[in-house]
C-alpha cells in the first residue's frame, strides 16, 4: 500500500484538496503541517524549490503540488 506525506498550512484550500484526493485513493498520509510542529526550514531541506503548498511525496517519490498530483493519478489511471 502507498504512503505519502503531504507538507501543508492552514487555511490551504489545494492542501484540503490534495489531502482529500489522496482519501479518494486509499492512500495513508503523513501530515506535515507548517505552524504546527514543522517550519518551512525544514520543508526547504526537502524541497528546496518549494515556495507553496501543499508539497507531496508518494512512496518517497516527489509529486510537486496539487495540479501535479491530479496529474500523477491520471497518468495512473
């Protein structure tokens, strides 16, 4: 089964959406929300290039953002 970690904030209307696609899916995640027990630091030490939210990872693979993960399952599909 896939395991993915979303880094998110609050108030993100595509973090709500990533993470609800990702349910849509069967998928477990890990939330990593900024504010909230982690800093953006930290999310730059992962993605570096970063510079919104959500990020998303599937199986230590980096999706990107919302649109890239819509993308991601419909090339899965």
């Amino acid at each position: 089964m896939s395991k993915a970690i979303i880094w998110s904030k609050y108030h993100c209307t595509f973090c709500e959406q990533a993470k609800t696609l990702l349910k849509q899916k069967g998928i477990d995640f890990e939330e990593r929300k900024l504010g909230d027990g982690w800093t953006k630091e930290e999310l730059l030490e992962v993605v570096p290039t970063a510079r919104t939210v959500p990020q998303i990872f599937i199986d230590d693979i980096y999706i990107g953002g919302y649109t890239e993960l819509t993308k991601y399952f419909q090339k899965a599909a």
